[in-house]
C-alpha cells in the first residue's frame, strides 16, 4: 500500500510522532541509520516513509510496496552528512510505534 500523507504529518515529523494510516503512533529512535541495518526490517515487513521537504513528499509504503521502495532508494542511502551533489540522498532514521514495531523514515537531501 502506497499512501499520500496529509499536510498535517508534517509537523509530526519535525516533532518526532508520526500518525500512521492505521492510527498507530510511531516515535524517532535514531536518526542515522546504515544501509544493512535497514535491510531486515524492511524483509521483516516494517513500514517505509519518504520524507522530502523539497519535494513535497511524504509518503507512506508498506507490505511489498515499501519492500519496492527500500531497493529502488538504498543505493542513495547515506549514514553520514550527505554531500552536495545535486542527486537526492537519503538519511534513515528508525522509528517504532508502542509496542516497539519499527518503521523507516527517510530523510531526503540533495
């Protein structure tokens, strides 16, 4: 499932919380995270957000859509200060809702 968030999220976001479609309350865990350690909750079936402020992105995937979209962004995926090239690179942060499930948040930077 692909979903489109609201304008509201956008706030949450900068705030740490996000809402998801199914109501569920994620909170930021970490904010660099690197490439491997993104690969077994994605394989797990953890959530997938894209978060471009320039783009006016933020974007939710889960089941085989985040799956998709976690092969499609992990080569741009940086766990250090993206540099500027002009290409979008990608931060992930982990996030987990109350019960410690988590979901992927990246930051897109360009």
């Amino acid at each position: 499932m692909r979903v489109q968030l609201s304008d509201q999220r956008w706030d949450e976001v900068l705030g740490g919380q996000l809402t998801a479609p199914d109501s569920r309350r994620f909170s930021r865990r970490t904010t660099r995270t690197k490439r491997r350690e993104g690969d077994d909750p994605i394989a797990a079936g953890a959530p997938l957000v894209l978060y471009y402020w320039a783009g006016g992105q933020l974007e939710w995937f889960d089941a085989a859509d985040a799956a998709q979209q976690w092969r499609a962004v992990r080569v741009h995926v940086t766990s250090q200060e993206p540099r500027p090239t002009g290409d979008v690179e990608w931060t992930v942060g982990r996030w987990e809702d109350e019960r410690g499930q988590p979901l992927l948040l990246l930051t897109g930077h360009c």
